[in-house]
C-alpha cells in the first residue's frame, strides 16, 4: 500500500492580496503600452 502526503499549505491573505494587486498593476501597464503605442505610434511616447 502506498501513503499519501496530503499536507495542506497555509498562505497568508495579505501575500494573496499582495499578488494580485501585482497582477491588476502588470496587466494595467499592458493596456497603458498597447494604449499608447496605438495613439502614438511608439512604445513609449517622447522617447526617441
């Protein structure tokens, strides 16, 4: 017979929040890039 190892992982709820804010503000920074590069032309507007 084989044993299983079910060990359940406690994650805090302050890094589940932490984590998606991060995900909301990478994904935000996506569409401001596709946003401007569409208005402008270039990836980041003012840069040559």
């Amino acid at each position: 017979m084989t044993t299983q190892n079910n060990k359940s992982r406690n994650i805090d709820p302050e890094k589940v929040t932490a984590e998606r804010l991060n995900g909301y503000a990478a994904f935000f920074g996506c569409i401001a890039l596709v946003g401007a590069y569409a208005t402008t032309g270039q990836i980041i507007p003012g840069f040559v």
